[in-house]
C-alpha cells in the first residue's frame, strides 16, 4: 500500500466545528422593547464607542445586533458626534 503524502494527510484532517452563537440582542431595547420614537443621543460618549471600532467606523448590523431601525439611530449619533468633537472620525 502506497504512502500518503504530507498534503493527503492534511486533507484527511477535520476541521474544527464553529462556534454557535446566540443571537445578539440589540444594544438600544429598553426591557425588550424599543422606545418610539427611536432617538441615541450623541452626547452619550460611552454607548457609541461601544458601537464603533477601534478605527473608530461604525460596527455593522451584524456585529452590534442592532435592528435597521436603531442602526439608523446609531449612525446619525455618532456623525453628529463627530461634528461636535465628541468622538473622532479616524482613530490614532
């Protein structure tokens, strides 16, 4: 019977399965129910560095489990933040 090669062996490999994870809550309910009208306010600092990255953009959907609705929110806050100084545009 014929040697497997060091490639073969590599394919014969499993790959680890992926983590499952829960499906992420959005970060502006309020006891599971979303305020009306939807409003972030841009002088609260310390949400919206939470809901942009280090670089300082602004996370997406689907990694800050915003709905369209408060996503929308969300971004009107922190440009107009960012107009105010509040938080910068480009990170150091």
């Amino acid at each position: 019977m014929a040697r497997l090669s060091k490639k073969s062996k590599l394919k014969q490999r499993k790959r680890a399965k992926a983590k499952v994870h829960g499906k992420r809550k959005d970060p502006l309910m309020v006891d599971g129910v979303r305020p009306h009208p939807m409003f972030v306010d841009y002088k609260n600092v310390e949400l919206l560095k939470k809901l942009t990255s280090r670089q300082g953009r602004i996370l997406s959907r689907r990694k800050s489990g915003c709905s369209a609705v408060s996503q929308h929110a969300v971004a009107q806050a922190v440009k107009r933040a960012r107009f105010m100084a509040l938080l910068p545009y480009v990170a150091d």
